[in-house]
C-alpha cells in the first residue's frame, strides 16, 4: 500500500495545519481480484454437486450395497465448500475467505480420490451384487458410477479455479507489511 500526502508550500500552511486536508491512498485489493473468479457461482455449482452426488451415492447404497458410502458420503465435503466460497463471495471477511481456501483443498484432493476409488469398487469383486442378476442392472450400476465420476472430476475443475483465485487473495507477498508513506512538498 503506497499513501502519497502533498504538503505544498510550508508557508502557505495555515496556524495549526500540520496536514492537507485531501491525499490519496493507493493500493490493490485482493478480495476484488478474488472477486473476478465468480466464487458465488462456482459456490453454488460446488453445493449443487455435492448434493447431487450424495444422492446418486444413496441410490447405489440402497440398491447395491453401503460399500459405496466410501466415496459418496464426504462429498458432504463439497457442500461444505460450497456454502464457504458462497459465503467468501458475499462478505470481504478474510477468516471466512481462508477457510473457504482450506475446504476447496480438502475438496481438491477427495475428488482425487473419488475418482480414483470409483472405478477401484467395481462390481468384479468376490461379494458382487451382479453374480446372478441381470444384465440391465449392471448397466445401470455401470452408469451410475460413471455419472458420480464425472461430477467429482467436475468439483476437481471447480476446485482448482476457487483454490487459484482464493490464492490470490489469501498468499500475497504484502500480507505483513505496512504501508510505504511518501510527503511530496511541493517548491
């Protein structure tokens, strides 16, 4: 932050005037910049994902079996983020910002590793809901997986742009520093 205060001529200051009334204070807000990546939206689209997996994980578990749970039930995770990069696009508070960059991390590595469990519990596996039942019911457990898979690697995309944009309001250089005060006296 960069403030510039015009002192002008020392002797056209007034009896008790030790400062000009007007100066300017330059500086780069980083919540703005964090603005620009739309975290209300992306929030949004965060929550309604998560939503929707924890339902399509329901689905499975009821029909298939609660070894799924495994993958679907911390999508609980994405909501969470979602309602914080909802709530750090609607206030400038800076705590809430921070933990919003924390979840969205969190968020980041668990849809890694959804996507690499899905495919992992497959239904080849010696407890198989699949051993003697119909070929449209697999396919139907086969589709369901894919469409969770593809909304993780969906919040994987959403969480690596809130975690680029949070970053540049949370990890920037001039954090601690205090401001640089320049007096131009004018001749």
């Amino acid at each position: 932050m960069v403030i510039s205060i015009p002192l002008g001529s020392i002797r056209n200051m007034r009896d008790g005037q030790l400062m000009p009334e007007k100066f300017t204070c330059v500086f780069k807000d980083a919540y703005k910049v964090f603005l620009k990546g739309r975290p209300k939206e992306l929030g949004a689209a965060q929550l309604s994902i998560g939503v929707f997996i924890i339902c399509i994980g329901s689905l499975i578990t009821l029909e298939y079996g609660s070894s799924h749970l495994v993958y679907t039930l911390p999508s609980a995770l994405f909501i969470a983020s979602g309602i914080l990069s909802f709530a750090a696009g609607n206030s400038p508070f800076m705590p809430v910002v921070k933990l919003s960059f924390i979840f969205n991390i969190i968020s980041l590595f668990w849809s890694l590793t959804a996507i690499v469990l899905c495919p992992i519990l497959e239904e080849g596996h010696p407890g198989s809901p699949f051993s003697a039942e119909t070929n449209s019911k697999r396919n139907m457990y086969v589709g369901l997986k894919v469409v969770i898979g593809v909304l993780c690697g969906i919040e994987l995309i959403l969480a690596l742009v809130l975690i680029f944009w949070e970053s540049k309001a949370v990890c920037r250089a001039h954090f601690n520093t205090l401001p640089l005060i320049t007096i131009k006296q004018d001749a």
